[in-house]
C-alpha cells in the first residue's frame, strides 16, 4: 500500500511538472506574441510619423520658394514705384515752372 501511494504521489508529482512546463510555454507564447504585435503597431505608427514629417519638410521648402518669388516680386514693385515717384516729381516740377 505504501509503494502504491508513492507511485500515486510520483505521478502527480511528474503529471503537475508537465502541467506547469507546459503552461508555461503556452504563457510564453502569448508573450511573444503581444510583443510582436505591440512591436508592429509602434512601427506603423513611426513610419506614419516619419511620412508626416516628409510631408511638413516639402511643404516648407515649397513655401520656402513662394516667399522666394512674392520678395523678388516686391523688390521690382518698389523699383518700380520709386521709378514712378521720380517720374511724376519730375511732372509736377515742370507744371510749376
């Protein structure tokens, strides 16, 4: 009787070890697999931020060359004003003549 329950206890013993191992690689597995996907959300998410910021730096450089042609545009508008200015002086000095 005696052998018997510590062919019994063994059994168990082995039965629960197996048990906990392979809970454990069942646990694992989970694990890995939430990483995985923690790892591949955070990567979309990164290559979504990296095309953000792609887009924002064409989009200064265009504005950058707007700026360029509106300033060289405004320097020909004040040639061209101050020209008109000295043209009129010009005017207005003969008529008081």
């Amino acid at each position: 009787m005696n052998e018997i329950s510590t062919i019994i206890g063994i059994a168990f013993g082995i039965t629960g070890g197996l048990i906990g191992i392979a809970s454990y690689f069942k646990s694992n597995k989970k694990e890995v697999k939430q990483e995985v996907s923690e790892d591949t959300y955070t990567k979309a998410k990164l290559e979504y931020i990296c095309k953000g910021v792609d887009d924002i730096r064409l989009d200064i450089k265009d504005h950058a060359r707007q700026l360029a042609s509106v300033t060289e545009n405004l320097i020909r508008v004040e040639e061209s004003v101050k020209s008109a200015h000295k043209r009129i002086d010009g005017i207005e000095r003969k008529e008081e003549m």
